[in-house]
C-alpha cells in the first residue's frame, strides 16, 4: 500500500495568507461608494409630485452646517445665495430638517449603516424641506428650484414625492381572487404577508 503523503502545515498557512492579500487589495481597489443621483432641470411643474415642498440635500464633505430655522450658518457666495432663496418671506413659508431626530442619533444610525454595509449612506442631516410660499406662481417655483440646483454646495433638489396607498395590480387581484376591483379597501386587506419569510430577523447564524 503506498505510503500516504501530508502536505506540510506551511503550505495551507502560505495558501491562506495569498487568498487574504488578494481579497484585500481587490476590496480596496473596488471600494463600495454611495451612488449620487443627477440633479433634475424642471421645465415645467410636475403633476405627480408635491410642488408647494422641495426637498434640498446639501453636498457631502461640506460638514454638517448648523441651521438657526430660517438660514444655515454660513457666509460665502454660494451660501449667501442659498440662504436668500429659502428664507425669503415672499416666497418661502418654512425650512426645516427633513428628518425630525437628533443629529447624534442620525449620525450614530449612518456609521451603524456604514459599517454593516461597507457602503457610504447619505449624512440624513444634510437634508431640509423648504415649504414654498402659496403666492408663488408655477413658472417661479420651477425658477426656485432651478436655482438652488445650480449651486455646487445642493448636491440635489426635488419636489418632494406624494405619498400613496398600497393597492394591488389587476393581475394580483386575479391572483388572490378579488371580484370587486374598486374596492380599494379589499385590495388592501388581500395583500399577501410576508413576515413569515423574514428569515433575517431571526437571531444567528439564521439571521
């Protein structure tokens, strides 16, 4: 019988220390980054939006501004000019954060997400929404906004979306044998559950 041959604990050791350098250097070369979405140019008023509210997000890597409630904290052209476009009492009935917590507890959500998911989140502080005044025409709220999106410190600026209520599409309402496609209320209460299947939940190695 021939004899058996081991290969030397060195050679598992070596092979090991390759495949972590090589994962490595690919993770640092292939670095997750947050995806940035290209600033909108309005031409016209959108129909299916909220256009009395824009929603502004600030520029990463400019810090946090501090905010007083009517204008950030900041001197500069580019701020000046912002500044003067979200607190004119003509045309701007409010301005405040878009999300209403504490800006510890925001930024300790954000490296809480940046750490489970290797990517770099959006700083939520960097967001506001500016209520426009009612007197304001359509063609100057597409000016308004226009101009806030030409500045280099807005990374973006929209009209703040419309919320809807959940309804089933005609095929799903088939699928769960839904008769009375008008009423909202059965298409919302036929809704398939899923919380069965959220596996991620579950405590580990399971979750």
């Amino acid at each position: 019988m021939p004899k058996r041959i081991t290969p030397p604990a060195s050679i598992f050791t070596a092979m090991f220390a390759i495949v972590l350098l090589v994962s490595s250097a690919y993770s640092a070369t292939y670095e997750l980054k947050r995806a940035v979405a290209p600033k909108p140019v309005y031409t016209t008023l959108p129909s299916n939006l909220n256009t009395d509210d824009i929603v502004i997000k600030l520029k990463e890597g400019i810090g946090q501004p501090e905010f007083d409630g009517q204008k950030f904290l900041k001197t500069g052209p580019e701020w000046d000019i912002l500044n003067n476009l979200i607190s004119s009492p003509d045309k701007a009935q409010q301005v405040s954060p878009r999300f209403n917590l504490e800006k510890e507890i925001l930024n300790e959500m954000r490296a809480e997400a940046i750490a489970r998911s290797g990517v770099q989140v959006a700083d939520l502080t960097l967001y506001h929404n500016l209520r426009l005044s009612t007197s304001l025409s359509s063609q100057e709220k597409v000016d308004k906004i226009n101009a806030i999106n030409d500045l280099e410190i807005v990374e973006i600026a929209y009209f703040a979306p419309v919320p809807e209520l959940a309804t089933l599409g005609e095929e799903d309402k088939i699928r769960y044998g839904i008769e009375d496609k008008s009423n909202t209320n059965q298409s919302l209460a036929a809704a398939p559950d899923y919380q069965s299947g959220q596996y991620y939940l579950n405590p580990a190695p399971q979750g």
